[in-house]
C-alpha cells in the first residue's frame, strides 16, 4: 500500500486485460509508440523538397508577430484587418510581443469591436445579423433541450442561463439605445 | 462556394464565399467531402480564442478531394482522395525536421507560440478552414495523405485531429504496463485517449467527466471505469480513494479551456474572457496524480495567463507534457491499428449535419444537446 513501499494492486492482471481488450500491450514498447521520443530526425522531410520554401506574395501588408525575424514564407489569407478593429488589432502586432498580456488583451478588445462593426454593418446589405438563427438556439426544441439537462447532473447547466444574456444582452441594450435615440430626435422634431 | 462563417461570440452562419484560388506554388485546394466540429472550435466559437475575425470559416477536421493544385506540387494530383492534419506545415524548418510539425515555424506569421491550424483564428496563421465547400491547403506535398481504399471516410475524418490527439495525450503519459491512468473530460478525444492508454499497457483506466451519455460511451467504448465528479463533493478525494491512496500514475486532462466544475474558474475564463482557459481538469491532474507522476495535456487552452497549481506540481515533482499534436507523425501506427480492429474511431460519432445548418450543430453541441458527441458536418449533404 502506499505509506509503505508495497504498490496498490491492480485487480485484473494483464494476460486478462490482454484477452479481454482488442489490442491490449500493442504500444507496450516505447519503440512502437510514434511520438517517442519527442525529438525525431524526419529524414523523409514528409515529402517536402525544398530547404526554405518559396514566398507566397505579400498582397498587404501582412500583420506578424514581432518575435518572429521576418514574415513567414506562407501565411493565411483570410479576413484582412478593417476599420478599428483592424487598426486595434495592427497596433497590438507592431507593439507588443506574445509575451506581453496587453498584446492579447488589446486582440480580444478588437475581436468584440470587429464584432460590432461587422453586426452594424450587415444591417446596411440584404442580409443583416440574426441572433436567432446565427446562434442555432432554435435547435433546442428541436433536439430536447429541456430533457438534455434537467434530472441529468451536469455541472454546466447553472451557468447556461447566463449564455443567452450574453449572446442578447447586448444586443437589447443596443435596441434601447437606438428607440431612445429615435424617440428623442422625434419629440425634437415635433417642437 | 458555401462556407460556415463567423459573425461573433456564439453566432455563425452559411455564406457564398469565393473558391480559394493558389496562393502558392506549393498548395492544393480541396474540395471537402466530410468535415467535423472539434471541441476546441467552441472555445472559438464562444469568442475566447483573440483575433478570430469576423468573417472566418472554422474547421481544422476534414478530408475532400483535391481539385486544383499548385504549380509546384508533386505528389498530389486533381482527383486525389486525400486526408488532411489539421497542422500547416511546411516540413523542413528547424521544427518540422525534428518530428514536431505542430511547431512549424514557416507558416504562422501571428505568433512563434503556435504553429499553423486550418480554420483556428489568425492566432493560429490565419488559415480559412474545412467546414465549407472547398478549403486552401498549403504544403499540399508536406501534409495531406492518400487515404487508404479500405479506410471509412469517418474514421479518416477522425484521424486528422481527434484520434491522433487522443493517441498523442497517451504517449505524453508515458505508459508503462500497470499503470493507473486517469483521462479527465470524456469527449472525443478523452475517450481516444482512454481507448489508446490500454494499447499502450495501462492496468486501469479511470474516465472522469459529468456528462452521463459520455460516461456511457467511456465505459462500453473505451472499457473504461468512470465516475460522474457531480456526485462526489471532492473529486481529487475521491480518485485517492480509488487508487488506494497513491493517486493515478498519469492523469490526462482532455478538457481544456472551458472546464466546469468551479464556477470562479469558469466564469473568469470562459465568460469573462480574463484568463487563458479554465484549468479545473487540469488542477485535477495535478492533485489527482500521484507524486513523481506525469500529466499530459491534451485540452487546448488560449495563449492568455491562466490559475493553474504550480506549487502542487512543483512539489510533488511532476513531468507535465504536452503539446498540439503532430497528426502526420501518428499515421502510420493508427492506420495499422484501425486496420488490426484496435480502433474504430467513428464508433463516436453521434451526429451528421448538413453544412447549410451548421448554426443548429454549433448549438447542439455546444449545449450537449440530444446527446451529442461528435458531429460531422456534411458539405454537400443534398
């Protein structure tokens, strides 16, 4: 046992998890296991066959990381930064290093801005932000959303309440604003 | 081209986007016959991962057929049946070199901490991902496979993240015959995780999660002993108890980021944004482990600070391990076990969507709706 030198036993030996387990042991031998250890020289470079692979073209200014010596020879492509947000998300690559909190904390800040830029801005083409069918939440009449969590244990569902305020939360007290706003530049008008 | 795109925290939708186009001598675009939803797109989905832009389509788990490639491809060609990791890779940095192609250091410009991720932010390189009607793959030569005539488009679909990772975790805890591995969280790749630590020589496996239809697949899929932590006032108590005091050789934590069982932790993280991930699994690991035992993360957490036990871990002089997996370097050995019957990866699945209700998918399993285990996403679903 454990406050002497004795081991806890086991209480299935392993010839019995062997036959009861398709493929008990087959990775028993480090030497089968892929990953180890970690450090391997690749000498098939995976099929690659070059040393340092051509350029893919800039075709704007690409933001990057400051702790890296140049930009990378590829790169994704999607989403190119706009408006404040993107002006938010470009001063956080040029100032701040990965090691700085300020560095992700300003990239969450423009990810709630690019947020609200991208909502104000759908309501000006055919097809403006839904929150009803944007977040899927009709699903849970569809999928048993009430038989998925009450009488089931799970830890999650006190805190499921609080998703919907977040999710339109916001978007009701935009709503407000913008009937107040409405309603007030009425009543001037009216004077 | 159809393409799930993100709107905002907890909103997604169907769009018409362009085809990609080559943006390189050395990529391939493929178009995608089966994709999947991972846990980690949750964590983007729910706005915790910085600089995931409006607009972006998701989705690092898919395999299609090539369609274009690239001038400077060689070992592709259009009509290819191919699997693809989730990794951008390049293949020779000094990372890729040495086996850790997770770690690429020629394909992320956004961040050294992190290799390239199809469809995971731009903190991840910025990459367009797989739940979309076609998607850009860079390195076409490096990281997509053949996939083999006799391999289920399923089972494919899952080796391009989810078995491998769960595989992966069980490496890191360096398994030795008799151990005791604890596997906290019971989604997918908890469950590969599980399954793999007996191919790997574990005298016991112990799935702790809270979701009772995932504790059941635990118990009949991954023949695991399982425990529900709502019903124990301490979990680390408890799992001292069950190991007789010793605590579990490896702890696995297949969780991540938004962790439950300690509302601080999870509203601090979660919902409020002000911490990396919510490490209550991994806290778990860290005092559920026995002294001089091995953590292995699998849980994917954001590159913020997050409250995790040290001290515990330094004390007790733990080895904790972990990293993205590098799928590719899997492959080979998966493939010969999926083909030997050890594992049946689709044997999780629980839910096939068609793109065009993607939003309803994110919901479903986001609120583990119905069930829900694993959903596949079908593209051109008809």
């Amino acid at each position: 046992m454990t406050y002497t030198s004795e081991r806890p036993p086991i209480a299935e030996s392993s010839d019995s998890l062997r036959a009861r387990i398709p493929g008990w042991g087959a990775d028993l031998d480090p030497k089968d296991r892929p990953s180890v250890p970690k450090l391997q020289w690749q000498e098939d470079k995976t099929g690659a066959h070059w040393e340092f692979p051509e350029r893919q073209p800039e075709k704007w200014p690409r933001e990057r990381s400051i702790e890296h010596a140049f930009l990378t020879p590829v790169f994704g492509t999607s989403c190119p930064p706009k408006g404040l947000s993107g002006a938010l998300r470009k001063y956080s690559y040029r100032k701040y290093s990965e090691g700085r909190a300020a560095h992700w904390l300003l990239l969450l800040a423009a990810d709630r801005v690019d947020a609200w830029e991208s909502h104000l801005r759908s309501f000006a083409t055919l097809r403006p932000d839904n929150p009803i069918t944007e977040t899927g939440v009709l699903s849970e009449f569809t999928r048993h959303g009430f038989s998925s969590r009450v009488g089931k244990k799970r830890a999650d569902v006190k805190h499921h309440l609080v998703d919907p305020v977040i999710v339109a939360g916001p978007w009701v007290l935009a709503a407000g604003l913008a009937y107040s706003a409405v309603r007030k530049v009425v009543r001037w008008r009216r004077r | 081209m159809r393409a799930m795109v993100y709107r905002g925290p907890y909103k997604i939708r169907v769009e018409e986007k362009d085809v990609p186009a080559i943006e390189h001598p050395g990529d391939a675009i493929v178009r995608v016959t089966l994709a999947a939803i991972c846990g980690s797109d949750l964590h983007l989905y729910h706005g915790m991962m910085p600089d995931t832009r409006v607009g972006m389509t998701f989705g690092h788990e898919f395999i299609g057929v090539v369609e274009e490639v690239g001038s400077g491809v060689q070992n592709l060609k259009r009509g290819d049946r191919v699997m693809v990791p989730f990794n951008v890779f390049c293949g020779t940095c000094w990372f890729c070199a040495r086996g850790l192609y997770s770690n690429c250091h020629n394909v992320n410009p956004n961040a050294t901490a992190v290799g390239g991720i199809y469809g995971y932010s731009h903190t991840c390189g910025g990459y367009d991902g797989g739940q979309a009607e076609f998607v850009r793959v860079p390195f076409a030569d490096v990281g997509p496979t053949l996939i083999p005539d006799w391999m289920d488009d399923e089972d494919a679909v899952l080796l391009t993240d989810a078995l491998a990772t769960g595989y992966f975790g069980a490496q890191l805890g360096e398994i030795v015959e008799g151990d005791v591995v604890v596997v906290f969280g019971a989604g997918p790749v908890g469950l590969f995780a599980a399954k793999s630590a007996w191919l790997m020589g574990a005298g016991r496996v112990i799935v702790i999660d809270h979701l009772e239809n995932r504790l059941e697949k635990a118990r009949t899929f991954a023949h695991a002993e399982t425990c529900n932590f709502t019903e124990h006032d301490d979990i680390v108590v408890h799992l001292k108890k069950l190991t007789g005091h010793l605590g579990a050789d490896v702890a696995i934590d297949a969780v991540g980021a938004e962790a439950d069982g300690n509302l601080t932790q999870h509203f601090t993280s979660a919902k409020l944004k002000l911490q990396g991930g919510s490490p209550v699994a991994l806290n778990w690991c860290i005092d559920g482990v026995r002294k001089g035992g091995t953590v292995s993360v699998m849980g994917a957490y954001g590159p913020m600070f997050s409250a995790v036990k040290f001290g515990d871990a330094l004390n007790k002089g733990l080895t904790l391990r972990m990293n993205q997996c590098p799928v590719k370097r899997q492959w080979p050995r998966l493939f010969e076990h999926i083909r030997n019957g050890y594992l049946k990866p689709s044997d999780i699945v629980t839910h096939r969507i068609p793109l065009e209700h993607i939003a309803e998918g994110y919901h479903i399993f986001s609120a583990k709706l119905d069930g829900c285990i694993k959903p596949l996403i079908v593209p051109n679903a008809g």
